[in-house]
C-alpha cells in the first residue's frame, strides 16, 4: 500500500486510534494482512469474528477489563518459539514461556465463559502448564525448584549456609582488623591519601589489607583473605558449579518435554496475536460508533453517515461541531462540484480511509455500509515525489502508474489538471474520466470546472452548501473579525452531498462567500458583471 496516499488520507493517523494491549497485538499491528477484491469470503469470517468479539464486550462490561488485563502481560517470544525445537531453554525462557502459557490458559478460559471457543480455538495448554508448574503454585513466575529435581534445593541450602559463614567469617576478620590498625571503622575497601604516610606504612605493613589500586593522589587496600576465607569460597565455588550443571540437566530434560508441545504453544502465539488485535479494533468500534461492513462485489459505496474521525476529533477539539456525511455512489464515474470550503475534498478522504478501513478489516465509522474490495486506493496529492517535475508533472506520472495497475481500484481525483492552463486542465480531466469508466474502478472527482458534469455516464454530485438567502444576511457588515467569520462561514456550511440532473447547473456560490469573507465590494460587483 501506497505510505504516502495513507499519510495523505490520514489513515496512518486513524491505526493510531487502534491500540493494541500487548506486546504480541502492537507486532501484529506491524504487520496486517490486506485484503483485496476476490477475497470477500475470507475477509466476512474476519469480519464476523470481530463482530461476535463487539457483541460481546458491549453485553459483558467487566470481560471489558478481563481480556485488557489479560493480554497486557503476555510476551511475545518469537525467538523463545523458534529456539523450543531446537535447542534447551535458558532459565529466563522457561519464565516468559510459562508467563505466556498462564495468560494464554486465562484467555481460553474467558473464550470459553464468553462462546468464543469456536472463533479462538486454543488447544489444550493444560500439559505444558503442568510441566512448569510442577509445584502447582498457579502463578505466572518461574523457579528451578526441588519439584523438578531434589538436588537443586540440597544444594541451594548448602549454598545459603556457606555465603552466610563467609559474610559472617568477613565482618569479623574486618573488626580484627579494626581493632589492630585502630581504624575508625569496619571496612572491606579503604582509600588513603598519599600525604598519610604513616597510614600508608601501616596499611602497607598489615597482614590483613593488600593493595588493589592506586593513582596520583591515592591508593586503594583491600582486605586480604584469610585460609578460612579461601576455602570457604573455593567451596562456595564448586558448590555453584554443581548447581549450574544440576540445573542445566533440568532445562535439558524440562525441554525435552516441552518439545513436544511447541506446535500447539506456537498457535497459541499466534492466536493472542489475533485476538489482541480483535479486542484493540473491538474498543475502537464501541467507542467510535463503527458498523461491520457488507461487502459487496458490484462495484459501488453505499456508507450513510460516514465519518471522518481524525477530522471529528480535529473539530470536536476546537470546539466546533461535525457533520457526518452520506456517501452513496452506485455509479463507476462520479463527479463532485462545488465551492471551496464546500467539504469536497474531505468527502473524497472520507471515502479513501473508509475502504482502506475495509481492506484491513477494520470497522466502520458510519450508520451502516455496504461496499467493495478494492485493489488500490488512489489519491492525487502528491502520492509520488518525483524530482524535477512540477506539481502537475508529479500528478500526471502517479496518474499514469494506477491506470496501468490491474484490479479494482478507488480513484479519488481532488481538482485533477488544476495545476495547467484551465482550458487544457478541464479537457484532460474529461478525458480521464472518459477513460477511467471503461475501468473496473470507482472514480470520485470533484472539481471546478463545468463540463465534467455534463457527462453522459457520470454521476453528478454537489456539496449543498450554504443557502443564498442565509449567505446574504453573512454578507451585512458586521464588525466581526476573520476568525469569527470563518467560524460563522463553517457553521451555516451545508456538506450533505446531493445528487444533482443532468440538466442541473453546477452550483455558485463562490462570489457570495469572497464578498462574506471581505473582499472589496468594488471587485465583487465586476465578478458578478463578467460572470452574466
């Protein structure tokens, strides 16, 4: 897909609405699959999945918080996964496998008191939770315990008794040490200055501090070891060197084990890889409204009360209202007029998020919708960044590169040729749009120019925009400023789309709302002289 049409139609920023819980959702963000026309089939059971997943969550408001906290501490383990068949597992394996084993039992169960089994199958996880669990302790942390092997907990108490005679065996040989050197405290390290040369002698000249380090100013005694000491650590040394092989042996043997349950703790993965990211479009769904869409193959887009969201939220922010709008076009070629400000080019980014929302199976922001897969979603601003082209040259080479794509594709064509000479702008686009319909796509072009509204085979649109009668009372002096003007302009704004006759011309309004906007009434009354 296309970063730059995404980034241009925000459909990056309406991703970054969905938020997934953990880490196994936020990688398969990463890395949705995208669904295009002859897919249909495939993309309903998804779309029914997540369905049974909204319907749930809207019935049962504590699962809400039940599946959050869930998936929130499963890890994902890719490189964990891949090593089980191959080689032993670390210690710190076994813990985040078992962490995931734990949660993943927790979230079957809950598919299981919700009727979700069918949808998440998880398979029998209850062997390899046994596995690592031999203490039944029934928690997500793991240990190398005497359960898997009595030596281990012989040998770490052995190891405790011994660390705790050697720190015992320091602290008094340390006091000694006090005592005899008469120093004002116990110590292990002890700094001198190269100025205190009696210190120094004595340190130097004691048979229970060494020296370990020294620089310009100072030099460094460390306590020197004692026979007891050193035995004491040479046993404390190979007591730990029994331990590390005892355990090793464990990991070996418990690997062994659970080798034989890497394929069904790989579909569990894979599983809270799709079921966080269900949960994530689910709690986007509720709280934005969406619908689940029925996908059609006719090439149409019947979406009634479509809603931009990044926009809503943009408005909703500063305070201003949003309208939704009725997208509903059943015609292969659809030409859109209007004035600036009109919402024509927000109509046209409305429809491109909401059929890139369909491709990757997510709800949909509106009172209902009925649509099709499309190959490819098309946008003409700036989808190519070629360099030493003009912003008509870019314009046309993207242009060329989608019509030669195969498939169904969504044109969204926002004043194509606007950036040439209008009398050759306006042809060109008749031309392409004469072209585009013998296309499998559904093309949407608003634009200024007359002509392209004329067309036999193209279906003509307008934005309602603002009633004349009320625009003249906007025109009366007032002594607002701009901003309120502005702010005035876009409340009594009209965008519901109308679908206008062949004999209808195309609206304009354009010289009522330069005069509300304060252009000088001189220039107004010349426009509206040349325009009859």
């Amino acid at each position: 897909m296309d970063k730059a049409v995404n980034s241009t139609l925000q459909f990056d920023v309406l991703l970054n609405m969905i938020i997934p819980v953990g880490e196994s959702g936020r990688h398969f963000k990463h890395h949705l699959p995208i669904w295009k026309s002859g897919q249909e089939a495939l993309l309903r059971k998804e779309f029914l999945r997540l369905e049974a997943m909204i319907s749930m969550l809207k019935k049962h408001k504590p699962a809400v918080e039940q599946f959050r906290n869930a998936l929130a501490d499963i890890p994902w383990l890719p490189q964990t996964l891949k090593a089980m068949p191959e080689r032993p597992l670390h210690l710190h394996e076994c813990f985040e496998l078992k962490k995931l084993v734990y949660y993943a039992l927790q979230l079957k169960e809950l598919c299981s008191k919700h009727n979700l089994t069918r949808l998440y199958p998880f398979p029998d996880l209850e062997k390899p939770y046994a596995l690592l669990d031999p203490e039944h302790r029934h928690s997500p942390s793991f240990a190398l315990s005497s359960a898997f092997d009595p030596k281990l907990a012989q040998y770490l108490a052995q190891l405790q008794d011994l660390q705790l005679t050697k720190r015992q065996t320091e602290h008094q040989l340390m006091k000694t040490a006090q005592k005899s050197l008469h120093l004002s405290q116990t110590t292990a390290t002890i700094v001198i200055s190269r100025l205190q040369t009696a210190k120094l002698k004595s340190l130097s000249q004691s048979p229970y501090y060494q020296l370990a380090d020294e620089n310009f100013a100072n030099l460094t005694f460390k306590l020197k070891d004692s026979k007891q000491l050193i035995t004491l650590k040479k046993q404390i040394s190979l007591l730990t060197t029994r331990l590390s092989k005892t355990e090793e042996v464990v990991l070996k043997s418990l690997s062994k084990k659970l080798k034989s349950h890497a394929k069904a703790i790989n579909r569990t993965a894979e599983l809270i890889c799709k079921l966080d990211w269900d949960y994530a479009k689910a709690i986007f769904a509720i709280q934005h409204n969406c619908v689940i869409p029925i996908l059609s193959s006719k090439i149409q887009l019947r979406i009634p009360q479509a809603v931009n969201l990044p926009l809503k939220q943009h408005l909703t922010a500063s305070g201003r209202n949003y309208q939704p709008i009725d997208l509903l076009f059943s015609s292969g070629l659809n030409v859109l007029t209007g004035p600036n400000m009109g919402g024509k080019t927000t109509a046209l980014i409305t429809a491109g998020q909401i059929c890139l929302m369909a491709k990757y199976a997510i709800p949909i922001p509106a009172g209902e919708a009925e649509l099709c897969l499309f190959d490819n979603v098309w946008f003409n601003r700036d989808s190519t960044h070629e360099e030493n082209l003009s912003s008509f040259g870019r314009e046309i080479v993207s242009l060329s590169n989608i019509l030669k794509k195969k498939g169904r594709n969504l044109l969204l064509m926002d004043e194509l040729a606007k950036g040439t000479n209008p009398a050759e702008g306006e042809v060109i686009l008749i031309a392409v749009l004469d072209y585009a319909k013998k296309l499998p796509c559904l093309t949407l072009a608003a634009t200024h120019f007359d002509k392209p509204a004329y067309l036999k085979s193209a279906a003509h649109y307008a934005i309602k925009g603002i009633d004349l009668k009320t625009l003249s009372k906007l025109i009366t002096p007032t002594e607002n400023n701009l901003k309120e003007q502005l702010n005035l302009l876009n409340t009594l704004m009209d965008y519901s789309l109308i679908k206008l006759s062949k004999s209808t011309k195309p609206p304009q309004n354009a010289i009522p709302i330069a005069q509300a906007l304060g252009l000088p009434e001189e220039i107004i009354q010349k426009a509206l002289h040349l325009i009859k």
